[in-house]
C-alpha cells in the first residue's frame, strides 16, 4: 500500500516472517496459568521512524516490542512490533493503546483462566474488568491517578515511613481488590485474582550488608515480585553471549 493509505504497514517487507514466527510460538507451546506482559527494546542506532526512547530500559534507544511471555520460563508467547497507529486497535472502543495491547497479545488465551500479571504503564481497573469478562484475571502495580481507583488509600510519601505497612479496599461488584504496600515509598496495586490479605505473608528483601529480612506483604504483592520480570528474564537469555565489560 502507499504510504498515505490506510493500511500502509511499515513492517510490510517483513511481515510474513513476523506472522511465521508468531503461529510457531503459539502452536508449540502452552503457557502455564501466570503471564508477564511488558516491552523490550532491540538496540538499534540507524534512522528509522518507529525508533523508541526508554530511559527505563537498560537499552534506551531501539525498537520497542510488546510482548507475553510465560511467567516462570520467560517463553515468548505473543509479542507485537510497535510501528506507531495500529489499526487492530480501533474496533477495541473506548480502550487506550494500553489497554487495547494486553487484550490483544491474550486473545488467544481468552476464556482459559490465565493470570496475566502487568506494570503500572498497563494496569488499571478497566483492563482487570475486561479479562473477568473473557475468564481471564490481572494483577499489577498501578497509577495511583487512574481512573475509578479509591483515593482513600492514597497517601504521600512522607506518611508512610515503616516498610511492610499496608492497606486494602475490595470492590463488592467486580472483586477488585487495591492495595497500597509500603517498601521505600508507597506502591500500588489492582488483581482481581489474590484475596485481600492471608495471614503470616511477606516478601524477602536485604538491608545493605545483604542481609535477608522478611517484610509483611498481601498476597498480590507477593505473586507480582514473584511473575512480573518474564519479558526481563526473556531479554537476558537472547542477550547471554554479549561480551561484558570486566
């Protein structure tokens, strides 16, 4: 297509093989329950106009991919190259591009019960709503500004000082349940897929000699430590034979 129509793809000369790829992953692996969503970036330096900038990745300047994987074998599941304005997405009405990535990388996975487990740039109450419906379930760090979550829980930095401190509110109609977890500042949380809180929880942290302590924790804190670094844990295992600096 031309570049001014429509349905110009800018990946037209690889497309195929991106299609190839994606049908193979899918058809010779089945994910366990727990997914991990987030971006990578492939490094690149040339001129090219859907080159990325992510200060928060250790390669800040590529080309940002979308991508599912497996929580607990980092298997790329799905994945999606980002070229700008996607045309998948506008039949997904009143959805952000955020929103609208998730529910597109898992539709396949619709109506299977998987957890898929999201930052705080993907997660909000409207994406947990839209899985419940599909028999899927999410859980994530979120903006404490997004829209419809409980501002009762909100606080500023300076009044939560003890690691470990915590609060919850649970939603009677979806089940949602938004937690604020206290480690150096607070931290917040959507699933609607752990209970509120079980007694004797915690996640394992260490003080500055690299000493482990435990600190108290609800069960969503607990499983997103535990699943959310697959796309990472997938980015270091094709970038092991890198020569390192010593």
């Amino acid at each position: 297509k031309p570049r001014d129509h429509i349905d110009y793809d800018r990946l037209y000369k690889i497309r195929s093989l991106l299609d190839t790829l994606k049908a193979s992953f899918q058809q010779y692996y089945n994910p366990a329950c727990e997914l991990s969503a987030d971006e990578c970036m492939i490094a690149f330096q040339g001129r090219l106009s859907g080159r990325q900038y992510d200060r928060s990745k250790p390669i800040q300047w590529g080309v940002k991919v979308w991508m599912v994987t497996d929580a607990k074998t980092a298997y790329n599941y799905n994945f999606d190259v980002y070229c700008g304005n996607d045309p998948d997405f506008e039949h997904l009405e009143n959805f952000g591009v955020a929103t609208g990535v998730i529910i597109k990388l898992t539709q396949k996975l619709h109506g299977k019960g998987h957890i898929v487990f999201t930052n705080r740039y993907y997660t909000s109450p409207q994406l947990l709503e839209y899985l419940r419906k599909v028999d899927m379930a999410g859980c994530g760090t979120v903006q404490k500004n997004r829209k419809h979550f409980p501002k009762q829980i909100i606080k500023k930095k300076s009044e939560c000082k003890e690691p470990g401190t915590m609060e919850w509110l649970q939603c009677s109609k979806t089940g949602i349940v938004a937690t604020r977890w206290t480690d150096k500042s607070p931290i917040y949380f959507l699933s609607n897929a752990h209970p509120a809180e079980v007694d004797d929880c915690s996640v394992e942290k260490k003080d500055k000699a690299g000493r482990k302590y435990n600190v108290p924790a609800t069960p969503t804190v607990v499983e997103y430590n535990m699943y959310m670094g697959g796309v990472d844990h997938n980015d270091k295992m094709c970038r092991l034979d890198r020569a390192r600096k010593s």
